[in-house]
C-alpha cells in the first residue's frame, strides 16, 4: 500500500479531506455534550445541554416532522398521479408540464417565498399557519417526488402491462392500484425519503416564511446559534443530525436501488 | 362461443386507414389464424376483437348474442397473450395467473385449486413460486398463456405469441401451443406473419394485406387453390412466371409452356416443389445456386425467365452449378390467377 511516492500522496490528501469535513463535525457534537465548552473537555461531559434544546425547541423537532410528513402525504397525493399522467401520455406538452413542475429546482428559495409572501401575505389565516410553510415545501420538494416516480414508470411498458390487466378484467382504478403503483415502489420510496429530507432540512425558504411561533427545525438551529450559548447551539447541531444522518442513509439506499430497477 | 364482425374498419386520427371494412365470423372451438404481413392491420383487428382500440362508427362486434361493441376490454371476458407477454414484475408466477380470477371475485379455495389446474395443464407447477425476472422466455410465454387461459374467457387472442423467442425455441413451442389450444378447446384467434407458424396452430388461416382479408380457409385451401397473386405468393412463395400467355401455352425466355387453360390475360404461378429437373422437359436454363438443405437440394435456374427460377431436387445427384439443365413443369400444378399489378 504504500509502495509509492503517488500512493502516500492520495492517501495524505484522502486523510486530509477526511479530516477537513469530519473535525468541525466531532469539536461541533462534542461542544455540544461538553460541561463548559470554554474550559475544555476537562470540565466533564454532560447530556444537559441536549436536555435544554428539548425544553427549548421540541416545539420545533415537531413541526418539523409534522411538516415533512404532511409535505410527504401532499407530494404523494399530487406527485403519483401527476407521474403517471406524464408516464401514460409522452409527447411535447408532457415534456414542457415536466419542465415546468421543475421549476423550482432552479429558482432559489428565497425567490419562491418571496413570491408567495407577495401573492398570500395579505390572507392573514394563511400567511400565520403551518399550512403556509407547507405549500413552500411541497412546492420545492415536488419535482424530486415526480421525477423519481416518472424515471420507475418510464423503464417498464406501462401501457402494455395495463392493457394486460384490463383484458383480466381489472377496472382502471384496480390496474392503478395492482399494477402502477406495486411496480413504482421502488420510486415512491427513493421519492419519498427525497421530500421528507428535505422537508426536514430546507431552511431558505422556510426562514422567509416563518413567524415566531412557527419554527422549523434549521430555522429554530439559525435561532440558537444566534441567541444561545455555544453549548446549546452545538447540542442543537447534535440533535438535528440525529434526526437527519438516518434519513440521508435511507436515501441513499432507496435511490440506488430504484436507479437500479430504471435501468 | 362465436364471434361475428360486421363491417369493421378503423381509421386512426391522423387519417390512416388501419382495416378497411371487414367482416369475420369465428365458430365455437375454431382457432383462425390472421396472417399477414407487418402493417396489414391484424394486429389493429385482434386489438379491436379485445376491446382495446374502438372500431369506427358502423362496425359490431358480436359475441355469440352479445353485442359487445360498446363494452369496455374488462367486461368483455377475452383471454389475451401479449408479444411481449405483459406478465406483472410485481407478482409470482401463481399471482399472475390468478389475477383474472381475483377480479372475478372468486372465493379464495377455488382460485387456488383453479391456478393449480391450469399450472398442471402448462406444466408450471416447478416455477408456480418464482419471480416472473427468473424465467427463460419459453417459461414466461407459458405463464402468459396460462394466465390468459385461467379465468375461462369466451375468446383467447394471441398477438404473436412465439415472434419474442429465438428460431429453434419457436418450433418446438409452437407445437406446443397447437397442442395447448386444442385441449383448451377454446374459440381463439392468433396473429402471426409467419405463414409456418399460422398453418401449424390454426384451423383456419385468414390472410390479411393493406388492412383487409384477402383470402380466408383452411390452410390446405389457401395453399392448393390461392385466389390471388397476394396469397399465392405469401403462402408458400409461389412464383410467378413472367411470359406472355396466349390461349394455350406460356412463352418464357427458356422455351415455351403448354396450359391446360386458357392463360389469356391471367397471372401463371408455381410452387418449387413442382419444377422438375428434367432431361426431356421443355425448358431450358443454367444452373445459378444449388443449396443442399438436409432432405433435398434448393437449385436456383436462371435463364428460364427474367427472374431465377426454383426448384426442389429431392434426389442425390443435384447438377452443378453452371451446368445446362432442362426443367418441365406439369400443366395442372400450374396456378393461374386475375392479373393484379401488386403480385410478388
């Protein structure tokens, strides 16, 4: 292994990444779990400050989550139906509704919020609900639900296998609920691990968005790192990637797998 | 059960005319083959007998005395094998073949013991468990025809069942499938562009060219006695002979022909089996190719006539290429047919 010169170097720069990622991280989680971050790890470790974050932003983590599952249940709702639209009916229009439910891939989330302070602000019911942030996420989170459906549906021949299933005797909504969406699994969970992702950790568009009473959980870590102690910001970071490295995890796995199956 | 089509045509939006008006009637247990070649529209008709496409405005579709016209494929009761089989990923090889019984809403007990029956009958029971992805091809057209079969529809349509599997696989299934049908004893109606492969399986062999049926009998019938150059040709490759015909004889390039008819005006077609090699005959060409094929030579002629001639020599000697040979070509096996200028 370490026979050459060139060898050694890749490993070096390999270690240096490495560490160049990794040491904010660790210092990071362990200021977090640190008695007092400023006289070091000799004043003791300690899960009071973890305790702190719950007392102060469990209000948040909440949110959060009911956010990303409501986001997930619209984009469900929404996205299915709209990928196996595009998925049964290919053609130009299909193409450029494609392109269109994209969009908010490439404008930048603070552009979106800001569009739909300028279109909904006034509504006051809506502008101070969750629902509010809601439709800033599913829009923003839509086209990953879509396109990952469409890719699954897009490989297999779809028409035919319905067609199959009608001659079986199936009803349009039997061959949708027996044929399309078993055989778009694979999509609907890389899909759905995407939104609830990034559901969890948007915070542009979200910080655009909030009232203070309605935090999400990377506004509420913006929050602590600008009025708490450092002890309390960092256990805040430790929570959040708690929730969040799982997810990332799933993703991964999900969409390799369904990748695999589009191919 | 009997399928009548009355003045069936189809006509896709942007103007093609896919069939012209057809009709077809199909009896209890008969299975008829549609052979054509690729864009004559069989596969349009089968799809319209299905439910899958809607005939033009005027057309009926009759199942025994049910007209079906206006029903949707699902409530029209019809077994289809898809080309590409159209198996379910998502499912076992015994889920597959008891979806159509599930949608008839059976009980439980009697799906089971009917999946089972059927897998017996296309002896699937081994891969009864399997994932449809660890199938061989000739496996999966089983379970696709199995599956067809399972929930007893009125009619069974076969879109080229056999064109998605490699030469020698086709032939040994395609006996099979003969076999299968007959036992099955069902009304069924099998496209194919193979003219070997609708003579094996069917009863009766419509040929179908530029969206209409040409011809319609049994296959001895469409090979012994074509009514056109179309059938002539696509059943069995009969070749014409392009002379001029007066009254009496046909005059080639390599000599002149006797008739036993009166050749005026009509197209004159043989079959390679019943050009003879033969010292005394009254052509005259050169040998061009000899191809020895196992059970008989195929021995191309040039010379007798703008086009090679063909002919079957079943015995051991074949000339030689270049060799002068004399051929004869007994009267009676000639086919003469109305002029069409479209005639292969």
């Amino acid at each position: 292994m370490f026979r050459s010169k060139t060898k050694i170097l890749q490993l070096t720069v390999t270690l240096t990444a490495c560490a160049f990622l990794l040491v904010p991280t660790i210092l990071s989680v362990l200021a977090g779990v640190t008695a007092n971050y400023f006289q070091g790890i000799s004043s003791g470790f300690t899960l009071k400050w973890v305790f702190r974050v719950w007392e102060l932003y469990s209000g948040s983590i909440f949110l959060s989550l009911w956010l990303a599952i409501a986001c997930l249940i619209s984009t469900l709702v929404i996205g299915l139906p709209a990928a196996y639209g595009l998925a049964r009916h290919p053609g130009w229009l299909s193409r450029i509704l494609e392109e269109f439910i994209s969009l908010p891939l490439a404008v930048p989330g603070l552009a979106l919020a800001l569009a739909l302070l300028q279109l909904y602000g006034s509504l006051k019911g809506f502008r101070a609900s969750w629902t509010f942030i809601l439709v800033g996420h599913v829009l923003y989170t839509l086209p990953f639900m879509v396109r990952s459906i469409l890719s699954v549906l897009a490989a297999m021949d779809l028409r035919t296998l319905e067609e199959g299933a009608a001659t079986l005797g199936a009803s349009p909504w039997q061959r949708f609920r027996d044929i399309v969406v078993p055989n778009a699994m694979p999509g609907i969970l890389a899909g759905a691990l995407t939104v609830v992702t990034l559901s969890i950790g948007e915070f542009n568009l979200t910080w655009m968005l909030h009232t203070p009473y309605l935090k999400t959980l990377p506004v509420g870590l913006a929050d602590s790192y600008a009025s708490m102690r450092l002890e309390v910001a960092s256990a805040y970071t430790l929570v959040f990637f708690v929730l969040i490295v799982p997810l990332l995890m799933a993703m991964q796995w999900a969409s390799a797998r369904a990748q695999r199956i589009a191919q | 059960m009997t399928l009548r089509l009355t003045n069936t045509a189809k006509t896709y939006p942007d103007g093609t005319r896919a069939l012209m008006p057809t009709e077809l009637t199909v009896d209890t247990g008969e299975v008829v083959s549609l052979l054509g070649p690729s864009g004559c529209g069989k596969t349009t008709l089968l799809r319209i007998i299905a439910g899958l496409e809607t005939p033009d405005p005027g057309g009926e579709i009759w199942f025994d005395d049910d007209n079906v016209t206006a029903q949707p494929v699902e409530r029209r009761n019809v077994g289809m094998v898809f080309q590409s089989y159209a198996l379910f990923p998502n499912m076992s090889v015994r889920a597959n073949i008891g979806y159509g019984l599930k949608m008839q809403k059976l009980p439980k007990p009697e799906i089971e013991a009917r999946v089972t029956e059927v897998l017996e009958m296309c002896q699937l029971e081994k891969f009864s468990h399997r994932s449809i992805a660890a199938l061989s091809g000739g496996q999966r057209q089983r379970v696709a025809l199995a599956r067809a079969i399972a929930p007893r529809p009125r009619l069974l349509l076969l879109d080229e069942p056999l064109s998605a599997l490699d030469a020698a696989l086709r032939e040994a299934l395609r006996d099979e499938l003969a076999i299968l049908l007959h036992k099955f004893q069902i009304t069924a109606i099998f496209v194919t562009h193979d003219q070997d492969e609708a003579m094996a399986i069917a009863d009766r062999v419509a040929v179908m060219s530029d969206g209409s049926v040409v011809q319609s009998g049994t296959p001895e019938e469409l090979y012994r006695n074509p009514t056109s150059a179309f059938v002539a040709g696509f059943v069995g490759n009969a070749m014409h002979l392009k002379g001029t015909s007066d009254g009496k004889s046909l005059t080639l390039t390599g000599g002149v022909l006797p008739l036993d008819r009166d050749g005026a005006g009509q197209d004159i077609f043989v079959r390679a089996e019943d050009v003879q090699i033969d010292p005394s005959g009254p052509l005259q060409g050169q040998v061009e190719t000899v191809t020895f094929l196992g059970t008989h030579y195929r021995v191309g002629i040039k010379g007798i006539m703008p086009d090679i001639v063909t002919s079957i020599f079943p015995g051991q000697n074949a000339p030689r290429t270049g060799e002068v040979v004399k051929v004869s070509i007994k009267p009676e096996t000639l086919m003469l047919l109305p002029k069409s200028g479209v005639g292969k």
